[in-house]
C-alpha cells in the first residue's frame, strides 16, 4: 500500500454564502436527520488551486484550465502574425485535427464532400470529422462547439499543464511561418503532465483518453458539525441622487441567503500516485502537498466575498500519515454537535479516532495536530509530517526499482 496523507480541518465562518446552488441558496446536505450548510469539494479545489498561496509555493508547474486553446491560438495568427481570421482558424484546426477520433457521419460512409446515389446523381454528404464549414470539428484534445457566436471553442474544459501550453505557442509560430504540418507526427499532450494541479486533481479528456490523469487527491465536501439553517438577509440601495420632494423609497430592494457555522473538511492524498504522476519528482510532489495544506488552512472559497468577509483560517488541523486503508472522521458529526464553541467538534473528532483505532488497531503510523483554541501545534508541524510522509513513499518506490 502508499502512503497516504489525510487532513482533517475544522474551520469556522462567520455569516456567509461561500458557495450557492441554481437559486442562489447557500448549499446544504441532510446529515444524521438534520440539516446542514455545504461546501462543494469542487468550490473548495478551485479556490485552493487558483489561490495566491498555491502558486507562491508551487511556482510556475500549474496548468491551466480552459475551452479557449483552439480560440488563443486563432487568435494569435490573427493578432501577431497578421493572418485573416478564417485563414487562421483553418491552419489551426487542419494542425490540430483529431484524425483518430471521427464523427459526423457513418463509418460506411464516404470521406468525400461528394457520394454517388443510386439514380447518379450526387448529393452532399457531411464529411467525417467536419463542421458544418468543413472543417476538422475534433481536435487533440475535444470537440469544437458548433452554437453561433462560440467559434473555436471546444465543448468541454481542458486542463493543460505548462509544457504543453508552450507546444501549442510553439505549434502557432511553426504555423506563421507556413510549415505544413502533419497532425499524426505531433506530440502536444504528455501522458503525465509536470503540472501540479493536474497531478493533484487529475483530468479528463473524452476524446483523448490516453492522456487522462486520475486524480491522486480526493476531497469531500465540507459539511457544518452542527444543525445549520439558512438565513434571509433583505437589504436595500440607496438612491444618492433622490430629491427631497421625491418618494423615500430605496432604489433598489432584495434578499440574500447566507448561514454560518463550524466546517468540517476531510482531503485524502495518496502519496505514492502523486509522485507517479509528477513523474517521481520528489521536490514538486513536495511543494505541491505544501500548497495544498497551506491553502486549504487558510483560503476559503470567493463566493459573496464582498458582501460578507468571509474569511476565515483554520481552528483545528490534524494530519495523518500511514499505509492503511484511509477513513473519514465524518461520522463523528453524525449526531449534531450541541454545545457552543469549537472544543465539542474537536473533541467528537478525536473521539471517534480513538476509537477507530482501539477497534481496528492503530490506524496512523504517524500523527500531528494544531489546535489554536488551545494553543498547540503549528502549521509548520503538519508540513513537516507531510515530508516525511513523501521521503517515505519516494524511498520505498525506490528501494521496489532496485529490487
């Protein structure tokens, strides 16, 4: 088995909406029968991995997440190099073109513009693999939308790490200088990125599988300890420019929805994956499970941050490292925390942790907390834990290749 790290946060927030569903209603989950707020682990990863904090500590191997590569391409044919926008778009998707990934018509079907019929004549066909302007509409790496007004833009996100950011710019200059340019012959995806990001939260690309990452972090969605509602806020706008003989009413009237409460958060890294993904790298893998911690102890999601302030650093941080088969402590807060204050949530979570372990034997091989209630431990203990963790796996698949 890997070494696996897991983090356990308690972090409590003021009044706030961090992140809402459809209505704009903070997000919640029914728990043990009552309700509780919600943070998606998706809003969390974003926050995380987008933060000033992740990359001052990873540095520049962070990918970048978009539908826009095939556009930022055309784009800069266009704006740098001085070539027609529909010039542009043609060199690029022709270079770009996915010929392993056909569609748009059977696989009977004929490749050309032009197929016989029975009575002789010919009638048109959609080439395989084309849009409706003929060109490639499957790329290295997606789909291209085909709505109005969403030229060369592909239909799903695609995270692409640095070195593979810098071959695209690399392809676009080959293009301005009119190489012709075989797609089969091009290596634009890596099959393990130097990215951090992707390493940590993986990818997936539906028409290049092959280039798939599987995401050596998991994160769960935060949920409060305790029974948690959501509130209504209705507030006003002034109008400043209002006369004296006017109306006294506001210029603007309406409700926001917020709640507040104690989070707990739960993230698992497998250790031996993300070295794997980061291609045994092990002072990336650790700048990486830096960043990681840091950010997720100090920076919470952006929703409503204007409107609430909501900012808030980690109460209670526990660390553990070891080979087991990892365990959420979520369970400790299946019956709703009662009491006021943080020590019960701390208290309910290393409760169940003792008893995890006097059931099925020590869990953890090592152990480290902060506790700011309390005054005890650092930040700095639980990265120090966290290298550890990472000498430990990197020297076992080290001593697994020798052997």
């Amino acid at each position: 088995m890997p070494q696996f790290l897991q983090l356990h946060f308690l972090t409590a927030f003021p009044p706030a909406n961090l992140n809402r569903d459809d209505t704009g209603r903070p997000k919640t989950a029914m728990v043990g029968g009552s309700e509780r707020l919600r943070i998606s682990s998706q809003a969390l990863k974003r926050a995380w991995r987008t933060s000033d904090v992740f990359h001052q500590i990873v540095g520049p191997a962070i990918g970048i997440r978009s539908q826009r590569f095939v556009w930022r391409m055309v784009e800069a044919l266009v704006s740098k190099h001085g070539f027609a926008p529909e010039e542009a778009t043609l060199r690029v998707r022709l270079a770009l073109q996915n010929k392993a990934a056909k569609a748009g018509a059977d696989d009977d079907a004929p490749e050309s513009d032009e197929a016989p019929v029975e009575d002789g004549k010919k009638a048109k066909v959609k080439a395989k693999g084309k849009d409706k302007g003929g060109l490639p509409a499957k790329v290295a790496f997606g789909s291209i939308q085909t709505k109005e007004g969403r030229d060369n833009l592909t239909n799903e996100l695609v995270h692409l790490g640095p070195d593979e950011i810098v071959a695209l710019d690399d392809l676009v200059e080959r293009l301005a200088r009119g190489e012709t340019i075989d797609p089969s012959q091009l290596a634009l995806l890596e099959e393990r990125p130097h990215a951090a990001d992707i390493a940590m939260f993986g990818r997936m690309l539906a028409d290049a599988p092959k280039f798939n990452v599987e995401a050596a972090v998991q994160v769960a969605h935060a949920i409060t300890t305790h029974r948690a509602s959501v509130e209504d806020d209705y507030f006003t706008a002034v109008e400043d420019l209002k006369e004296h003989a006017d109306d006294r009413g506001a210029g603007h009237v309406n409700v926001q929805e917020f709640g507040a409460g104690l989070f707990y958060t739960y993230v698992c890294v497998d250790l031996g994956l993300l070295l794997k993904n980061l291609q045994g790298d092990r002072d990336l893998t650790r700048r990486a499970v830096e960043g990681l911690i840091c950010a997720a102890a100090t920076v919470p999601p952006k929703g409503k941050q204007n409107s609430f302030a909501s900012r808030a650093y980690t109460h209670y941080l526990l660390a553990e490292r070891g080979t087991t088969q990892p365990r959420a402590l979520s369970a400790a807060f299946l019956k709703p925390v009662s009491a006021n204050g943080i020590d019960p949530s701390i208290k309910a979570l290393v409760d169940l942790r003792d008893k995890f372990d006097q059931a099925y034997g020590s869990l953890a091989e090592a152990r480290a907390e902060m506790n700011v209630e309390a005054g005890s431990g650092t930040l700095a203990d639980i990265l120090t834990l966290a290298a550890a963790a990472i000498e430990a796996e990197a020297n076992t698949a080290r001593e697994a290749v020798d052997a």
